[in-house]
C-alpha cells in the first residue's frame, strides 16, 4: 500500500479507542474493518442485547470524533449477522445454551450445545452414535468435549426455527 494511502485511511487503533470509550457496561466490541474506500464498519454486541439506539450512540460518537474535513467516510454500526463465524472469545460466553457448530483446525467439525466458556477455551456437548456393548446396534451417547481457543477455525450459532 503506498504512503499516500497509508495516510489518508482511517486508523483502525483510533476506531477501537472511540468505541472502547463509549461502550456500556455488558458490551462489547465485535470487529473493525475499515475498507481502502474509508467505509468503516464496527461490530458491537452486548451480553444483555443490543438496541439500535446503542448503535445510534455510538456511531453518532465516533462521526463527533472524526473530521469529514480531512477524510471523507462512510460510517456502519452493527451487531454481528446472526449465523455468521464468531471474532471474539466474548460471543462464545454469551451464547452458552445455544446450539454451535465449530471446525476445528484439523477439519473435525463438532456440532452440539455450547456448555460454557471461560479464558482458554470452552465445552461443547455432542451426539455421536456408538455400538453399545454387547450389541451390534449403534446408539446416540453424549460426549463433553473441551475446546481451546487455539484449536477452532471457525465457529457460529447454528439458527434453528423448530
């Protein structure tokens, strides 16, 4: 990327800082992209929901932060998509209870309810079918699995409308 170009973008660091200053309690911030066109998009969520007079807040403290005089840019703030792959260790904390799916490093896919999570890692609980013994049929049996952080390659919420 040129020098040019490296000046006029918008310093990621100085995003996550405004951001950071205007959380509340309970959230927390997502992500941060910032496109070579000066979009600027930032994912937020929180542990309690999220409002769109939240994300009004803090966009509206970010664009008071900025000066359209030296940059031109384009301002979106959100929660993460439902469904899509999880950036922070915080999203795995707030939807303990709900169904995961999560590759892991070596292709493993798991697929099962998020037990808990914590700083290293988290539990998942899955149905896998098994011979019992003594017989030759297979039978669903639950297994805990502990996960690091480091193992996963991607992980989301599987949306169900059951």
């Amino acid at each position: 990327m040129s020098p040019i170009l490296l000046n006029r973008m918008i310093d990621k660091i100085k995003i996550a800082e405004l951001v950071n200053g205007k959380l509340e309690e309970n959230m927390f911030l997502v992500d941060i992209s910032v496109s070579t066109n000066n979009v600027i998009h930032v994912e937020i969520d929180s542990f309690t929901g999220l409002t769109i007079d939240q994300c009004v807040a803090i966009s509206r403290h970010i664009e008071s932060n900025l000066d359209r005089e030296t940059e031109d840019f384009e301002l979106q703030v959100s929660s993460p998509g439902a469904g899509q792959p999880f950036k922070v260790r915080e999203q795995y904390r707030k939807n303990a209870g709900r169904e995961l799916e999560v590759t892991l490093t070596g292709g493993k896919v798991l697929r099962g309810i998020l037990m808990e999570a914590g700083e290293a890692g988290f539990v998942i609980e899955y149905q896998v079918k098994e011979k019992a013994e003594g017989s030759s049929k297979r039978v669903l049996v639950s297994k805990k699995q502990q996960v690091s952080f480091e193992e996963v390659e991607r992980a989301r919420v599987i949306i169900s409308f059951k």
